[in-house]
C-alpha cells in the first residue's frame, strides 16, 4: 500500500502546468460521457485494495489519455498487481472514445435545441493479456446529464475474454453525484449485470476537483449479496498536461 500511495504522490508533485479538467474520469467505476479536449493530454492513476478469502490483493493503473479531435480522444493504460511484496504487469490497454450526441467542441455537452448539459459516447477498449493472463474486450455505451447541482451518468456494457470467461450480457453501471461546492461532490455508483442483479455493487465516493488541475476521487465498493463484506477501497487521480 506504501508503494501505490508514494506513486500517487509522485504523480502529483512532478507535474505542475493547469489545463482546464475536462475528461471522461469523473466517476470511479461509471464512465461519464465527456471527452478530452483537442490537443490536451491528461495523467492517469487508479489503485484499489481489496481482500478475498481473507488474502490481500493491490491493483493499480498508470495510464494517458490525449484528446484527438472534438469528438475523439484515446487512452493508453497498463494493469498492475502486487502479489508477495512484487509488481507484476497484468496487460496493456488501448481504449478510444467516440462523441455521438452533444457538442463537445467547446467543453458545453449540450444538445442543439435545449440548454441541458447532456451527451452520449462510445467507448472501445482492447487489453493485451501478460504473463498468463487473457486478452480483455470492453464495450460501453455512455450517456450523461447535468441537472444544477447533479450529475448522473449510465453506462451499458458489454465484457468478453479470449479465456471465454468473460460474457456478452449486458453489464450497467450508474453514477450520481451532487455538489456540495464546486471543488467537492459527494456521489454514489452502482455496478453489475442484469443476470445477477443481487450481485451488483455500491461505491459511495467523494470527488475532488481543485483549480482545475486535477481531480481525485475516492470510495468503497461493496457487494450487495455479502454485505459487510470488507470492501474493495478505490482510488483515482487525473492530473492536466498542457
């Protein structure tokens, strides 16, 4: 746990140019439908903790994310766990952004004809599988809106892995957070899969914005069918490049 909060850190000091926040982080486990801003890039850092079967288990994710055009942007990631004290990279992901409905050109996902924030995205992920470890496929289809002081945002997706673990049902993910100032929200996630849908988890986080340089979120997932299961802590850091 040391060694993933020093990076964190490390992340945090190093850089130090502001660009406006704008990206499709703002949640910790549901993807929000903005997209980066042209030419702009973004540092990206998660970590969770979790146990099971009463055994330890750490996961982080250094990653970078560019905005190619108004409606496109790319991210590039890695996985990592550590197992017995040792890092081990788990694979690499390339996972792109598409705006379909909204317009993103100036950071305003509004539509045409109304003045509420509101937008819709595709987003494609592809990760390579190291050291035994299978290829991941990860499709999601996102939409959002910003009423006053709250933000919400749905996700529908779709998993598959090479190993034939993985599923094509239909996953969800909802995510609603409510400004308590303007640097500081409170919000509460929810995730799963309609097959199993007493096997969803909750994620109550807090979500950090400050002076438009980075924003930081932090929360707990729990499963609802094993409650109180310890929960999984998660962690996320993105931090503006000029």
């Amino acid at each position: 746990m040391k060694r993933i909060l020093i990076l964190a850190v490390i992340f945090q000091s190093v850089l130090s140019t502001a660009v406006q926040a704008h990206h499709d982080k703002k949640y910790l486990v549901t993807g929000s439908y903005e997209l980066s801003q042209p030419g702009s890039w973004h540092v990206l850092f998660a970590t969770e903790v979790g146990n099971h079967f009463s055994k330890r288990s750490y996961g982080f994710e250094p990653g970078i994310l560019y905005g190619i055009n108004d409606r496109l942007d790319v991210e590039l990631h890695s996985h990592h766990g550590i197992h017995d004290g040792e890092i081990h990279t788990e694979g690499i992901a390339l996972e792109s952004r598409l705006g379909l409905i909204g317009d993103f050109s100036n950071g305003e996902e509004k539509v045409s004809n109304g003045n509420v924030p509101f937008g819709m995205a595709l987003l494609m992920e592809f990760e390579k599988g190291l050291q035994d470890h299978p290829d991941n496929y990860e499709g999601r289809v996102i939409a959002g809106i910003e009423l006053s002081n709250y933000t919400i945002a749905g996700n529908l997706i779709w998993e598959q892995s090479s190993d034939g673990k993985g599923t094509l049902e239909p996953g969800y993910a909802l995510g609603i957070k409510r400004n308590v100032i303007q640097e500081l929200a409170l919000g509460l996630e929810i995730d799963g899969n309609f097959e199993q849908i007493n096997a969803s988890k909750i994620t109550p986080g807090v979500y950090i914005s400050a002076a438009e340089r980075f924003d930081l979120k932090l929360g707990a997932s729990l499963r609802i069918d094993s409650f109180p299961e310890e929960p999984i802590v998660r962690l996320a850091l993105v931090y503006g490049l000029e």
